[in-house]
C-alpha cells in the first residue's frame, strides 16, 4: 500500500510540479504525519524538493526505467561503446558483466571466436 501510494505521490508532484503537504494528505486520505514521512522517503530518492509548506518536483529526477525501456533508448552510443569496450578483450580474458542495458550491447559486440569467461548476472548477455 505504502509503496503504490508513494509513486503516486510522486505522480502527483510530477504532474503539478508543486504540492502543500496538506494537499498531499488530503489528496491521498492520510494524515500529515504520514505524508511527511512519505515525503521523507521522495527526499532520500531526490525525487523531490522540499520548500516552506511542501514539495517541489526535483527537475532533474530520473525515475527507474525496467531493462526494455533502457534497452531502447541511446541505442546508437550504446553500440558504440560496445564496440569500443570490446577492442579491449583479450584471448582468455576473465569479463565480470552487470545486468545494465550498455553492458547487453557490449555482449553482442565482442568476437565469438575468441576464448574467455564471462560471469554475468544479466539475461541479455547470457
């Protein structure tokens, strides 16, 4: 519930670009102890901006996007960065790779015919 109620908070704020602390709680049925700690918890994301009497939408938020969604954005300097990344591997190289969309692109540019290891964590790669 909490979890569902604080993106929609954040929604709110987004969408307003600004909201009192009373609006908050209004809006969403709770009491102004539970929306400062709700707004608490948007602070620790940056997702927000506290001012006198409430919240301003930090402009410069980037909210968590899944794998699909990463995957298609900046395709061009992710496939370039790939290629460039696999320049450097080297015959029996040890690669540790992470679940990042940059690092699936990377997989894809590397020479199949060379012998190494790959430990990953990251569907795309393996």
């Amino acid at each position: 519930m909490r979890g569902s109620r604080l993106h929609a908070i954040q929604d709110f704020v987004f969408n307003k670009r600004h909201a009192t602390l009373k609006e908050l709680a209004d809006r969403f049925g709770v009491s102004m102890n539970t929306v400062r700690r709700d707004v608490d918890v948007l602070l620790k994301w940056r997702a927000v901006e506290k001012v006198y009497g409430g919240v301003v939408a930090n402009p410069h938020y980037r909210s968590y996007l899944h794998f699909g969604e990463r995957s298609s954005t900046s395709t061009d300097e992710k496939s370039r960065i790939g290629r460039a990344a696999a320049r450097l591997i080297n015959r029996d190289d040890l690669l540790m790779m992470d679940a990042g969309s940059t690092v699936a692109g990377f997989a894809e540019s590397i020479d199949q015919s060379i012998p190494l290891t790959v430990i990953t964590n990251n569907m795309a790669v393996v």
